[in-house]
C-alpha cells in the first residue's frame, strides 16, 4: 500500500504541476475572450432559460433543467464541504480566491463543453441520447484523434470509482460516525441499496430524483450558511482581507494551522475549485447531452449555471462560514473543519447541517457519476456492459465507506487531472465550432 501511494503521489504532483494548472486556467481565459465573456454576461438570461428548461424543448430524454440538476447532483457533493475545507486547510484562507478565479473562467469551459455534448451526441441501440466528450472528440475531430476519446473514456470509467463513489461515501461514513457513532460499513450499506433503488431506472429516474433533492437541499445549506454570515457579520471584512491578502502573500503558521505558500493556496485552490465544479473535467456535458433541446447553445447556457451555483454560492458560503468563525486554525482538516466552523456557531445545531447536507450531497453524486462512469464504459464495451457496471458500481459504496481518506483523496485528485487532459485538449481544437455556433445563434 505504501509503494502504490507513494506511486500515486508521484503521478499528481506531475499532473497537478504548474503545466496543468496553466492548462486548466489557459483555457477557460481563452474560451472567455473567444465568447466575448458572454458566459459574464448573459448570467440573468440564462437562470431564465434555465427556469423555463423545466418542460422539453426538442429531441432527448430529459428536461433541460433536470440536465443541470443531474449534472449539479454529481458536482454538489463532498468538493463543497469537505473540499473547501481540505483547499483552507492545505493552502490557507488564499485558496477560497482561486477557487473563485476557478470558477469564473470555469463557466466558459462549461459552457463550451455543453454545445459541444449536444451538437455531437448520438443515439444508442436502446435509443437514448449519449454524449459528452468522447462523442465530440469521435465525431468532431479528425480520425486520428479517436485515441484521445477512448483515453477519457478509460479515465472517466474509472475515475468515477473516486470521485463519484468510494471518497463521497467515505465522507458520508465518517462524518455520521462522529455525528451519530454509526459504523461505516453499516452506512456504507444503507447508501448501497438507496443507489440502488434508483439506478435500476436509469438516467430518467436519476434526473427525477436529482431534481427534486438537489434544489431543496442547495436551498437549505445556503440559508444555514447566510445565517451563520449574518451573526459573524462583524469578522466578514477581515474574512475577506485573509482572503484576498493571503492568496498573494504567504500564511505563517497559526494555532493548528502549519502555514502555506502562495503556490499552495494556487494548487489546492485550482484542485479542488476543479473537484468542485468539474468544469474542464467533461463530466457535466454527459449529462447535458441527453437534454431535450434543439439548441446547443441555449444548452450551455444552462450547463454554465452549474459552475456559478457550486462554486461561487455554494463553496463559498462553506468557506466564508470557516474562515469567519476562526476554526480553520484549529487543526481539523475535512469535514470535520466544516462540522467544527457550523458547530462553533450555531451550538447543538451547525453539526447536523454539516451532517445531513454533506450525506445527501454526496448520495446525489454517486447517483450523478453513475451515469458519468456508465457512459464511459457504454462507448467503451458497448451497452451489454451497463448491467455489470451497475453492480459493480454498488459493491463499491460499502467498500469505499471503510476505506482509507486520505488515500482515497490522493487518487480522486489524480484521476481528475487524467480525465482533464483530453478533454482540455479537445476543447481547444473544437473552440472555432463553439464560437461559430455561438455568434449564430445571438445573431438569430
């Protein structure tokens, strides 16, 4: 176990380097210019097309507004409470700024990735829609750039496993056991059979569930957390200078904070602003290629929403939440910083907020990354394989809830950057369809 960690750290601390993080940032700055920062722009309109998303628009198979939910079920998850919280702990209050900076370059690469998933999306023998950047890698670019789409293929299928199911039941099975003293395994178990219950319907039963889970409890996380604001409202200006100072200057060590390095606060702000919102990954647009639209536009301008809402609402209300109330030097890293940071002011409350909203977060994901991995494994072996991968996929909720964190971190983090890198590389090569497709359709 030692050599394979050690292997693995490796592996991130290549391709989470300085060439990856240019990478990520590069292309979001680059797609923003080449939309006119219409992503900026156009945010209002777009919550309405979003609002009236809710009935279907043209051929697929769900609404567009369950298409953002189901991507949103698979990003809201333990990024915005545990992740937030790792970003602080890592790299000081600093990396709250570059998650944002993340984020709003971020909404031009989602976007992007959502015209892209429904301009090139195919039917498949069952007669559902599949897409996402396998898809417009084959069916975009050149023949012989079909080695970059098995690639995410192959990455996503497997990433989905971190990502998207053993680290969101881990946390789930740790944060209930210091809440409630309830064994891992025994959660592990019930998560197991929930998932199960509704991925035997498919992404239609997904995206049902996903549209009535994730809007409630967005809604009641962020009210808790403008509460806590409002009663710290006096540490807000200093919460704010830590962070725009911090993300420049280094932090010396404090209390049980060891200090940080600017790099630290880019790094593990970019990291998990990515693990977040997964914009530039090329999960979300799997989701928002079986929207019932006939505009890829109109698409991704709901698609970019999803990284406006996860990132800059809602990882920030957890990261103003930890900062302001002074628990981010204790020592405690994880949820648990979030669980202690709620706790410290709402007493005998703040810790079941943290509880329930980071379980059904992370349950919405694995039920979101399911269909992620599934799609992945589909394009690869074909649809005779989605019945193995579903049970493949449940076996591996109890396992990853008795598993080892920071292991499972480790390796979510590295698969991130693996899955990126084709998808980035596909982004740039097809931006000139994304700009023409773009000035059409504001024309019209």
């Amino acid at each position: 176990m030692e050599t394979l960690t050690a292997l693995i750290t490796s592996v991130n601390g290549i391709v989470w380097g300085p060439l990856m993080l240019a990478l990520i940032l590069g292309t979001g700055i680059y797609l923003m210019y080449g939309l006119g920062f219409m992503p900026l722009r156009r945010i209002g309109y777009s919550f309405k097309l979003l609002w009236q998303g809710r009935q279907h628009h043209g051929q697929g198979d769900i609404a567009p507004f369950n298409a953002l939910m189901t991507s949103l079920s698979a990003t809201i998850g333990t990024g915005n409470i545990a992740g937030v919280a790792t970003a602080i702990y890592l790299g000081g209050p600093g990396a709250l700024f570059w998650m944002w900076c993340t984020a709003l370059v971020g909404m031009a690469t989602k976007y992007a990735e959502a015209v892209l998933a429904v301009q090139y999306r195919e039917v498949d023998a069952n007669g559902m829609h599949i897409g996402g950047p396998m898809f417009y890698i084959k069916n975009g670019l050149k023949a012989h750039w079909g080695w970059l789409g098995t690639c995410f293929a192959v990455f996503g299928a497997v990433a989905g496993f971190g990502i998207g199911n053993t680290i969101q039941a881990n946390s789930v099975a740790d944060v209930i056991q210091n809440t409630f003293s309830v064994p891992p395994l025994f959660t592990g178990i019930v998560i197991a059979v929930l998932a199960a219950m509704v991925l035997i319907g498919g992404i239609r039963r997904i995206a049902s569930v996903a549209g009535k889970l994730v809007p409630l409890m967005a809604l009641s996380y962020v009210s808790a957390g403008l509460l806590i604001l409002v009663i710290n409202m006096e540490a807000l200006p200093h919460t704010f200078s830590l962070i725009f100072s911090h993300a420049f200057t280094p932090i010396a060590a404090s209390g049980g904070f060891a200090g940080a390095a600017v790099w630290a606060a880019i790094r593990f702000g970019v990291a998990r602003g990515i693990f977040s919102n997964e914009a530039g990954l090329g999960s979300a647009p799997i989701a928002h290629a079986a929207a019932s639209t006939n505009s890829p536009v109109k698409q991704g301008q709901i698609a970019m929403l999803g990284t406006f809402i996860d990132t800059l609402i809602i990882c920030s209300i957890t990261g103003l939440v930890i900062i302001s109330s002074g628990m981010w030097t204790g020592g405690e890293n994880g949820a648990s910083l979030s669980s202690a940071a709620f706790e410290a002011v709402l007493p005998g409350v703040g810790n079941y907020i943290v509880t329930i909203g980071l379980s059904i977060f992370a349950f919405t994901t694995i039920l979101g990354w399911s269909f992620y991995s599934e799609k992945c494994v589909e394009y690869l072996l074909g649809e005779r394989a989605i019945t193995p991968f579903r049970v493949c996929w449940i076996l591996a909720v109890p396992i990853g809830a008795i598993a080892d964190l920071d292991f499972i971190w480790l390796l979510a983090d590295t698969l991130n950057a693996l899955m990126a890198l084709p998808n980035l590389i596909a982004l740039i090569l097809l931006s000139p369809v994304v700009f023409k497709l773009t000035r059409a359709h504001l024309n019209r």
